[in-house]
C-alpha cells in the first residue's frame, strides 16, 4: 500500500462513518406509525435509502418517527434541512421520493404541492 | 441501498462476560428476519465506558444508548425502534432525559465533561475493521511522519507536545525518545507495556480492545523516530481478547503493508510481535518485562543501565505504557500545540481512568488532566451509591493511595498527587464510602504486594511481611502502641531500599492512610474498635429483640447455624460465637432488625452487666 493508496481508502470508508458523526445536513423523517406503515411507509423508507445510495448523498441521514395523527395524508415525511424550517410532506410513494430528493434535498427548492406543513425547528 | 442504522454493539469485555455477543446473534437475525439486514448493519465495537449500563448498544444517527439489555428485549428494538421508528424508553439510558439530549445533539451527564482522545475510536468504530480505523485518520499519522518529517522532527514533537508517561510515574516521554534516538548502533527495540495488574485497572485492556491500531501506529511512529525496526507487545494472558484483537490487527496492518518491510512503500520497516505474560505484577515494571520479553524469568535488573541504553536484548530500547503510545498519533496529526492546550501546564493532555468501587457510574473515562477528583466521582461518577457518604479515593493501586475526601478539590496531575502522598499511577481509581476501613484496605493492597513480590530483594521479601503481620494484628483488634511508629519505620525502609519500583512504592497505601486517617488506626489499637465497621473481627450482630418478627428469614439463610429462635416467638438471638459475620442475615431482614455492634461495646455492656 502507498500513501495515495491510504488516502483513497479513507475517503472511500469515511462515508461509512457519517451515520455516525451526527453532523448531517439533512435528516429525513418518515411517519412509520401504524397508519403510515399501512400506507405503504415502509416502501418510502426503502426508495429514500436506495435514491440516496444511487446519487451517493453522504450529508443526509434518513430516521423514523411515530404517527402524528395526520392519518389521511400518510405516508407523511419530513425533510429537516439544517437551520432550516421544517418541511412536512403528505401522500409520499416511490414518484415523490425521487422528486424530493432532486428538488428539496439537492437543490433545495421544496415542492410546494405536496406540502401539508412548514414549521419551525 | 443506503444505510440508514449504526447499531453499535459494545464489545468491551465487560459486556463481553454480560453476554453481548448473544444479544448480536439475536440482532443479525431478528435483522434478516425482518428484512432490515441492509439497511441495518451491526457494528462490534471496543468500550463505550459506561460498564456499569452493560451490555450496551448504541444506534446512529438518534444517538441513544439502550442499557442493561438481555436478549429477550431485542425483537421490541428491532420492531418497535428500527421497524417503526419509536424508542424503546424503558431500555433508554436515562428516559425520557436521554432522548430529549439525544435529540438536542448534547451529552448525558457522564460523557459531559470527558474528553475523549485517545479512546476516540473506543466504542465508536469496529476494532477488527482495518478499513474502519483508516477512515478515522488511522494510520494518517504514519504516513505524515514517513513522508514529511524527518525522525529528528518527531522526536522533537513529542519533546515539545510535552507529554508524560501515562504508565503512572510521568517520565516526559519526548526525552526518552531523545535517549533512544541519540545511541548508536542499528538495532534498537520498540516495547509496549501493556502488563497492567493493578486490582481495579482496565484502562489499558480496554484500549488494545477497543481500538488496537492506535498502538500499533503509535509504535511504528516511534520505531521511525527512534531508529527501531521492531517492536513487542506485552500484555499478559488473562487478556484473551485484547490478544486476539492485536492478533488479527497486526496480521491486517501486515497485509496492508502498514507494518513489516517497506511500510507504506517508503523505504521504512518496522514489525511487532506479541509477547503473553504469565500474569505476574511485577512484569509491570520496565525491567522485569524486558527480562519476559527475553524469555527469562520477570525479575527486574537494577538500574542503570537504563533501558534506553540496554533493554530488549541489550538494544537501546524505547518502552512506554499502553496510553501513552495511544496518544501518539494525536500529537503527530494535531501538533503538540493542541496537545498543550488540553489539561494543565505541566501535565498536558488527557488520562484515561478506570473508575469502580463504591461509585454509580462505574467505567471508563477520559478527561483533560487537571480536572478535580469531585468533578470524576460526583459530576462523571454520578457520586456514591444508597446515599452514602464519600470517605476517600484511592489512586495509583498498589502503588498508590488514598485522597481523604477533604482534598477532593484537587486537580489529578502528577504533582498535585504526589503531594497528597499518592500517585497518578496508571489510571486506577477506586471510590470508598463512609462503610470503608482505611486500615483494611491497605491491609488488602498490601496483601497484594506481598503476594507479588518476585522475590530478588531483601527489603520488598521480607519487609512487606513484617508489614502485614501488624497490620493483621491491629485489624483483629491486638494492635500494640508502638505499631503504627514500626509501620512508618518499616514502610520507609522499605521504600528507599528496594530494588525496583514494586517495592519502593509497596508501602504507599498504608503510609498515606497513616498519613491522612491514623485516627483509624488508633481506634483499632486503643480502643479495639473498627469505626467503619468493617473489620470483622472487632465487629458483632446483634437482633434488635423489638424490631424482631420471629419470620425465621435471618435462621434460614445462615450459613454456620449461628442463629436460634422459633417461628412466631420473638426475638430471635445470634450466638456470637459460631457467627462468621457474613452479613447475610442483615441483608435478608425485611424489618431491619439486625445491625452491626463494636465488639468492644458489647464486651462492656457484658462486663458491666456481670458485675
């Protein structure tokens, strides 16, 4: 191994360590109470983690949250983006995903149609 | 597929023996059976420090601890926390208070105020990851020193970061360095002193546990300075984990080309090897190890020669304790600037301790050195458990001793410590409450000493003895009133004319104790009395016959039939006697009725009585 060998490992595994840094840029939050996960929150969770993956994003984290009681917009996802408000999608599947992250998350733009609350952190 | 889960499941041996490994085991498949195997990865990692909490798992990115697990409480974790996203509170650390700091990004009360730099990866990465290790910098230090420095420079950064040796007796570790670099010759050696045996210590274990390529690299650092092209290991036997860690992480720093010829394809070589002690206590000391790591039997040679003049194999060599090789590669990538500016002037940096005794948050701790022994028991240690008072501390293990609760103010360096009459020692630190008998904890370390002794010199053979035969005397009440001034004359003896470190500082616990609680020991002389309680000899139990319920608990559980009475018809009665003064009979009563009496009093209250 070489010193330039050394570093490309680094900064390769490096990105395996983040989860565990706490200094995430964004954190999204899916609802995964029952009703969400009845809604099909489970599959959101999963297009989330595997968009992610594919655009290679270290700086976003992806976490659960119970229910909050917005039963008739689940699956219901917020996207926390650091000092930032909080934005809370409603009605998420697998099409939306890949609009948030594209828009919200990289660009930055929310996707005003499907929001159903902005709040402050 | 992104992960999205760290579960960091601690290794450290204190888990270890609380099982942590069948709670893995039901993890992995509780995640495959779920489907969460991907996004879910479980990561065995050394200490977190909080043993008391055991077994422990960490998850990332909340953040939050979930604590004295056993496996059946995986699956509500797996369905409830990782399938649904909803904390499991009753196995939080603290609920809900852990989850409110978790979520604000701040620390629970015992990482607060820590600072965690040499165990920064302990409890954090996979110790038998390679890849891991690299990803926090490891191995970054080695290859700045190889490409930018010349080894004059190390030496004279580790000079200038002014740091100590963390063994205990605080040798500025730069001028050995300076020793080692300046003798001639091409065969120079590398020794890790990794033979920690103090009663209490885990610092060192946990660290080659925890994170074994931190040492690795910090003696491939020294090697370069020093000009040695290899290094041993020495840690003793009763360590199989540590072993088998720095085992698998010398054969993966080899592979890597990290050790061994050529390192990092710059000319440089340096390898280690293991060295397993027999376990005996004075491997500790510099120049009976180097006799152990040669083959022979651990007796130390009298000094000087100097190991950085004549050490492993006669080579010019460079030995220092676990930490401070753990500190290293910090100081190289850092700049010992920074260094400086963590602790006190003079003893710049962290220390790692082992805190255990009579504290509540028993474990493993860092904090920058001149932080104050109140702020490690009371705001770190969570203070004394069932509300008891504190009466002492003892650092230094048995070569140390005891800081008397009044003191406790005073900042842990190695100066302030010596001048409380103890010292810094390797990190051991043990909490006594007010239940504690300051001459019977000597007696106990003392014990140890005796026990260890190798031997070789006549002071530490046959003074230490002397020295616990009086101390058992006066512990079963037979004191005589000139003990105390033999015990000084003997412990001073002792000190100034052993060979080694062992015996030199043998006599510590029971100076400092005479230096800070002889009333203690006068009451045992004078009066026959143990104020603490403690010494059972001096102590009796008796029944208070108006409390008493006659439920028979206290006869039941006796182990030497020492208690009579029938069921229903109180009070019951002790014979003194056949009484072993276990205690047991006071643990098991439910109305209290049971309480320890001097043996004096009652010997009074007889005599009075009779006449």
């Amino acid at each position: 191994m070489k010193l330039e060998d050394l570093r490309k490992i680094r900064e390769r595994a490096s990105k395996d360590l983040n989860l565990r840094k706490g200094d995430a840029r964004v954190r999204i939050v899916v609802g995964m109470g029952t009703s969400g996960i009845a809604a099909g929150a489970r599959d959101v969770l999963a297009a989330f983690l595997d968009e992610i993956a594919k655009r290679d994003l270290t700086d976003v984290v992806v976490t659960q949250t119970g229910g909050r009681g917005l039963a008739s917009s689940e699956p219901v996802v917020e996207i926390h983006v650091r000092e930032k408000p909080i934005v809370v999608y409603g009605n998420v599947d697998r099409d939306r995903v890949g609009r948030i992250i594209t828009e919200h998350v990289v660009n930055g733009q929310a996707i005003e149609e499907f929001v159903i609350e902005v709040r402050e952190p | 597929m992104k992960r999205r889960l760290d579960v960091l499941v601690c290794s450290g041996a204190a888990c270890a023996s609380a099982h942590s490994q069948a709670i893995r085991d039901k993890l992995q498949a509780q995640l495959v059976s779920h489907g969460l195997d991907e996004e879910v990865q479980i990561i065995e990692t050394g200490c977190m420090g909080p043993c008391e909490m055991g077994p422990i798992v960490l998850v990332y990115p909340e953040g939050v601890f979930y604590v004295h697990l056993t496996p059946a409480d995986v699956e509500e974790i797996v369905e409830e926390h990782f399938l649904k996203g909803r904390l499991v509170e009753r196995l939080l650390w603290e609920s809900p208070e852990a989850r409110r700091l978790a979520q604000e990004k701040r620390q629970l009360p015992f990482f607060d105020g820590q600072e965690k730099v040499v165990l920064s990866n302990c409890g954090q990465i996979d110790p038998e990851n390679l890849e891991e290790y690299i990803a926090a910098d490891g191995y970054a230090a080695l290859g700045r020193v190889l490409s930018e420095m010349s080894p004059d420079e190390v030496v004279a950064s580790i000079q200038a970061s002014g740091l100590r040796g963390r063994g205990g007796a605080g040798f500025p570790t730069g001028q050995k360095w300076l020793f080692v670099a300046q003798e001639s010759g091409n065969e120079k050696a590398v020794v890790c002193n990794g033979d920690e045996g103090d009663p209490g210590a885990f610092m060192d274990r946990s660290l080659l546990e925890g994170d074994p390529h931190t040492v690795l690299e910090g003696m491939a650092i020294g090697g370069y300075a020093v000009g040695a092209d290899h290094g041993y290991i020495y840690v003793r036997a009763e360590y199989p984990l540590a072993i088998k860690r720095l085992k698998r992480a010398i054969e993966q720093a080899r592979q890597a080309g990290l050790l061994g010829p050529n390192v990092l394809e710059t000319g440089f070589s340096f390898d280690v090897e293991l060295r397993i002690g027999a376990g005996a206590f004075v491997c500790g000391e510099e120049t009976a190890l180097l006799e152990s790591v040669e083959g022979n039997r651990g007796t130390p040679r009298p000094r000087p020669p100097y190991p950085s003049t004549s050490g492993a194999f006669k080579q010019p060599t460079l030995i220092s304790n676990v930490e401070t090789w753990g500190n290293i590669r910090h100081i190289v990538l850092q700049g010992p600037e920074w260094f400086r500016s963590i602790g006190t002037e003079k003893s710049p940096g962290t220390k790692v301790f082992a805190l255990s005794g009579n504290v509540c948050n028993t474990g493993l701790v860092e904090v920058p050195m001149g932080t104050t022994l109140r702020q490690l028991v009371f705001d770190i240690g969570g203070g004394i458990p069932n509300g008891k008072k504190i009466k002492a501390v003892q650092t230094g293990g048995p070569s140390g001793g005891c800081v008397p609760a009044e003191y406790l103010d005073t900042p842990i360096d190695y100066e302030s410590l010596k001048e409380l009459g103890t010292i810094m020692g390797s990190g051991g630190v043990i909490v006594m409450d007010e239940d504690s008998c300051m001459v019977n904890i000597a007696k106990f370390f003392l014990d140890f000493s005796c026990e260890e002794s190798c031997g070789k010199c006549t002071p530490c053979r046959a003074g230490l003895p002397q020295m616990l035969d009086i101390l058992e005397r006066i512990t079963s009440g037979e004191g005589r009133l000139d003990d105390l001034a033999r015990l000084r004359e003997l412990g001073e003896t002792i000190n100034e004319t052993s060979l080694c470190g062992l015996g030199q500082a043998a006599p510590n616990p029971v100076l400092s104790t005479l230096q800070h609680f002889e009333d203690e020991y006068r009451a045992h002389v004078e009066q026959g009395k143990c104020p603490a309680m403690a010494c059972r000899t001096l102590i009796v139990y008796e029944i208070d016959a108006a409390a008493c319920k006659a439920c028979d608990r206290c006869r039941k559980e006796c182990p030497v039939d020492a208690i009579s009475g029938q069921p229903g018809k109180p009070p019951y009665s002790i014979d003194a006697e056949p009484c072993i003064r276990c205690g047991q009979c006071q643990l098991v009563c439910p109305f209290d009725a049971i309480h320890k009496t001097s043996r004096q009093a009652v010997t009074h209250r007889a005599q009075q009585q009779g006449s």
